[in-house]
C-alpha cells in the first residue's frame, strides 16, 4: 500500500491516493505511520491543511520520530503567516 500511495503521489493524483487509502481501510488494512503520513500528504496536495494536520498527528501518535513530525510543524507555519484579513482590504 505504501508504494501505491507513493506513486499516485508522485504523479499528483491525490485523490486516488485517498480513494485507494479509504478502501484499504474498510477492507480492515492496518495503518501505520508511514500510511497516515503518505495520508497526511494527499490531503495537503489538495489544499485541506486541516484533514492533513489529523493525519500527521495520527502518524505521530504511532512514531514520535516520523516524518510527518517536519511536516505537521511547516503546515502550522504556513498556517500561522497565513492572514486571511488581508485579503478583505
């Protein structure tokens, strides 16, 4: 499963990589850190920061010293220079 999410990921196609994650998770697939990481990263290709941070911190959660400990702390820098006020003026 792992291979396959990194290549839909590879080729931008987040939503497959989702689709294909959701089905091995109904068909009773075990998660590990590395899968809600690859998770974490289809969600923040397609832009919802907030369904990728829950993936990062569930990767955490599971592996103190996974990748998506990097990522979670750039999204929430990105997420704190982000002023959503500025584009109302």
């Amino acid at each position: 499963m792992e291979e396959e999410l990194k290549r839909l990921l590879a080729q931008s196609r987040a939503d497959e990589a989702i689709a294909a994650m959701e089905f091995y998770r109904q068909q009773g697939g075990e998660m590990n850190d590395r899968l809600f990481y690859l998770l974490g990263n289809a969600w923040r290709k397609k832009g919802n920061w907030q369904m990728a941070m829950n993936n990062y911190l569930e990767a955490l959660e599971l592996n103190p010293e996974s990748p998506a400990k990097q990522a979670l702390e750039i999204a929430q820098e990105i997420l704190a220079f982000y002023n959503k006020d500025m584009y109302n003026q």
